[in-house]
C-alpha cells in the first residue's frame, strides 16, 4: 500500500493532470458513470467546524475522504483542511493507496477553477483578483496561471501582512506576474477580468453594486454551507449565466440556495460546467455581461485526481510503501 504525503501529491499531479483528472470526473458525472451518496458532515467541537465524510466508487475505484474544515484554525496558525483520502480496488477491495487530503483537496479545488476559467473567462482575460490568501488561493493561482497569461494578480484579504507575504512568496514563481496588494475588495473587483473569492467569511466580501460586475468571471470557493456566501445579489443582475461544479451546489451552499429562494437567480440559468464543457470547445468572449461559477466539490473529483496521482507516483517512485516487508 503507498502513502502519498501532500509533496508526493504535488509533485506526481501537475496542474494539467489534474484538470485532466477533474475534467474526467466531470464527464463521468454527466453520464452517470459512478455511484456516491450524499456528503456526511458531522459538527467539531470548534465553531463553524465540521468533519466531511465523502464516499464515491467507479467501476475501477472506491475511494473515501475525511476532512476537517476548522475555520478558527486561522487564528492559530493552523490549517483550515486536514484529511485524507483512502484508494481501494473497486473488483478485489484491496487498499491502494492513502493520500494526504489538504493537498489532493487542494489541487483539484484548484483545477476545478483552471477549467471554470478555460471554459468561462474571456479568452483576453490577463488579469486575477483573489480575495482570500490562505492555502486555497495558492492552488487558485497556479491554476489560473496555468489556463491564462496572466499580467496582473491583485490581493485582498483582512490581513495586509498575508496579502504582501502571499505576494512575496509568489513573484519568484510567477515572475511574469505583477502581484499588487489592494486597499478593498471593491478596489479589487474593478482591476481584476477574473474574480476569485476562497474564503471563510460567512457574508458577502464584495460590493453589492450590479454595474460593477459586468464583464467578469466570477468564481466562489469558500461557501460550502446552506447559510453562507462570499458574493452579494448584485452578481446576478447582468448575468449570463451560472454555472457549478455539481447542481448539489444549489442546496449545499448559500452561495446559490439564498438567491434561488429569494427568485434572484433561476434555477434555469444553472448549468453544471461539465454540461458546458461537453458543447463548448473554448471560451468565448463575455462582453457586458456577468459569468458565474460556484464550486462546492465532490468525492468523484476525489476519486478521479487520487488515481491519477497514484498511477504518476508509482512511475516516478515516489512515495512510501507501508505494509510491506
């Protein structure tokens, strides 16, 4: 059985990969190619906190992940996201692999939004504002990057001092790119083509001004509660359209349960990306309108970046076998 630390994850699933690996599992959920109930979650004893219980099988796979989500931990210096990810043989039973769950998590959440922002971003886009600079937003950045010939990277979050180490931290990697730390969120939605909220607010970070969004990509991460979401109504006004990773995102987050409740948005201008991803060969220009993309994930994407990941591993040998004399 291999064990895969979260460098053994990054190193064996390259960007590409695992939008290779979530395209895939897009195109499974669309036909119906897999079996996964619905989500457990279970209340930590921390405010906000909750363990994720995330089943799935394919014909070639079982896979379970646990993950804790501990927004408090912040505060801390801790990770939000901590779990792993359990590999099994779907025809003998037989454990594969064990991986680390906050990097899988995050380098599939990552390459969800590189395929929201090849398939829903004006093709010209060249610049990204990321409000949220916690460890979602690094695989955000790279995944981008990686679909987008980015220029310009402009930063926010309630913390100036994370904002310029992020950015410090990122222009030798991304030396092409100019990161600029901006004074708001609102600073930051008027500079950026492409808007990216990761994080743990509970209401909306952005301005609730309908003029201001139109022309964007709008994509939310953060909200995974019934009751919680990072945008305001004003993103619905000039849409043209919403699209989600999996349509649990309409109950699962407050991101999409709360305008559709209140009729702002209809549940007839939601699409799931693997439905657009199927008719649309590249982006299209966006014009004066509004794109919206919510993720809330699923344990498909899991499943399909955990094989991946495994089959790279042992190739290039990387990894520790346990269990094994």
């Amino acid at each position: 059985m291999l064990f895969l630390s979260g460098d053994d994850v990054l190193a064996a699933l390259s960007c590409e990969a695992a939008m290779g690996a979530v395209a895939e599992a897009m195109r499974r959920q669309e036909i119906g190619a897999y079996r996964m109930p619905e989500r457990t979650a279970i209340e930590g004893a921390a405010q906000g906190s909750c363990l994720l219980l995330m089943p799935c099988q394919t014909e070639s796979s079982l896979a379970t992940k646990l993950v804790t989500v501990f927004p408090g931990n912040a505060e801390k210096r801790l990770p939000l996201i901590d779990g792993i990810v359990s590999l099994f043989d779907a025809r003998t039973g037989q454990l594969q692999a064990l991986l680390d769950g906050k990097a899988l998590t995050a380098r599939r959440t990552g390459a969800v939004s590189g395929l929201a922002i090849r398939y829903l971003s004006d093709p010209e886009a060249r610049t990204l504002g990321l409000v949220g600079v916690g460890a979602q937003a690094i695989e955000q950045l790279r995944h981008a990057a990686a679909v987008r010939p980015l220029e310009r990277v402009y930063l926010f979050s309630c913390s100036r001092e994370e904002c310029e180490t992020f950015a410090t931290r990122f222009a030798e990697e991304f030396p092409q790119i100019c990161f600029e730390v901006v004074s708001s969120a609102g600073a930051l939605l008027d500079a950026s083509q492409i808007v990216l909220t990761a994080t743990t607010a509970r209401s909306p970070v952005l301005p609730d001004d309908s003029g201001r969004y139109r022309g964007k990509l709008c994509i939310a991460i953060g909200s995974f509660e019934s009751d919680v979401r990072e945008y305001p109504d004003a993103v619905f006004a000039h849409l043209e359209g919403v699209w989600v990773d999996t349509i649990n995102a309409c109950k699962e987050s407050g991101e999409l349960r709360i305008p559709l409740a209140t009729g702002r948005v209809c549940i007839e201008e939601i699409e799931t990306l693997g439905a657009h991803m199927q008719r649309a060969a590249a982006a299209t220009v966006l014009g004066e309108r509004t794109r919206f993309f919510k993720s809330v994930g699923m344990g498909l994407f899991d499943l399909c970046a955990a094989e991946v990941a495994v089959a790279a591993a042992r190739e290039a040998g990387l990894g520790e076998r346990l269990g094994e004399e």
